[in-house]
C-alpha cells in the first residue's frame, strides 16, 4: 500500500478559505466611519486577520464606494487614512461614486495632510465623471493650499479641462485661490515661452 505524502502533506497545511464579511459586520463598520467614530472602526479592523480585512476594506456599498472612499468623505484622521492604505493596503486610485477617487474627497474637504500623503503614495489626479481633477474639485470649494499643493505637483493640472470646458481657474470661487491659479498659469507660460521679457496676467475680479 502506497501513501501519497504528497497530497497528504497539502491537504493537513492548507488553511480553509476565508469566509467573506457578513453583512452585519460591514454594516458595523459603514456606520462607525458614518458617525466619526474612528477609535471603534480601528478595533474592528484590528480585531481580524489580514485577509478578512482587506475583504472588509474592499467592499462596495450600494454606491459604489469602498471604506477608503467613506472615511474621506466623513474627514477621517491622517492615522486612520495611513493604516487603511498602507496596512491594509486600501487601493487610493480606486473610483468610487461619480468616478471620484480618494484623492478627489481628500481635496473637496480640504484636507490638506492627506491630500500629500495620498499624492506621495502614488494617487494620481484623474478626472472624475465631470471630467474634474481633485485640482478642480478644490478650486470648486475654494481651499487654497490644497490648490497650491496640487499645482505645485502637478503643474500641467492647471490647463486640464472638465466635461464642460473649464478649467480650475474658471472654477475658483475665492478670489485668493484664483489668483494663486492665475498666478501659477501665468509663471509657467512665462518659463514655456520664448521671450521671457514681456509677460502679465490678469486675476479675475470676485
């Protein structure tokens, strides 16, 4: 009689698959990161192993939103962000609702910590479903160095266009965030031009 030891050796090491979150569970978790309760979400997730965890931070709600998505939408604390991503591995490019990625709620809040933590870690500006770059968006609800940050890293930002042909500029609805735009747009045309002696720009009155 012959025994595989083969199999045998397989079949005893192998660990049963995970089984998925329970609806339950990811709804205890959606309602901590609704309410701000940041210490809570922190222990449930603390309180499963690695695979479990990464299920739970993958999970869509009905509106297509991730819990990366979520907590920066409810202005979640740099800790929390920064374990999301790079303990859990929470993937920042990932779109959520209208195409927004976590780096486009990061800049509608004004969150200006995570904006460069999520920037440094690789997030990319891409446009959401208007077309918007986070640049957009922070221009859209006026925080300045959220704008500055993101036109300093980003300096060919300042030309893109959304779905309706505006660029951040157009967009700006406090007179000092467009004027660091302008200020940005017109620096750059002058480092790109060829006769560096003459040029201006003009700020839009608001």
């Amino acid at each position: 009689m012959s025994l595989d030891l083969e199999g045998s050796s397989g079949s005893s090491c192998s660990s049963p698959p995970l089984s998925p979150p329970s609806t339950y569970l990811l709804r205890r978790v959606r309602i901590h990161a609704y309410i701000g309760a940041w210490d809570g979400l922190r222990r449930l997730l603390d309180g499963h192993e690695d695979g479990k965890r990464t299920d739970i931070v993958e999970a869509k709600s009905r509106r297509g939103n991730q819990l990366l998505h979520t907590v920066m939408h409810h202005n979640a604390p740099l800790d929390l962000i920064t374990f999301l991503v790079s303990g859990v591995g929470a993937d920042m490019n990932r779109r959520g609702f209208h195409g927004r990625t976590a780096l486009h709620l990061a800049a509608a809040r004004g969150h200006s910590r995570a904006v460069v933590f999520l920037s440094n870690a690789g997030a990319a500006q891409v446009p959401d479903g208007d077309g918007r770059l986070p640049l957009h968006v922070a221009a859209v609800h006026g925080h300045l160095y959220v704008c500055i940050y993101l036109l300093r890293s980003d300096p060919e930002s300042r030309l893109a266009r959304d779905r309706a042909g505006r660029t951040a500029l157009d967009l700006a609805t406090h007179y000092e965030v467009a004027k660091q735009i302008s200020e940005h747009m017109a620096w750059f045309a002058w480092k790109g031009s060829s006769n560096r002696a003459v040029w201006s720009w003009r700020v839009p009155s608001r």
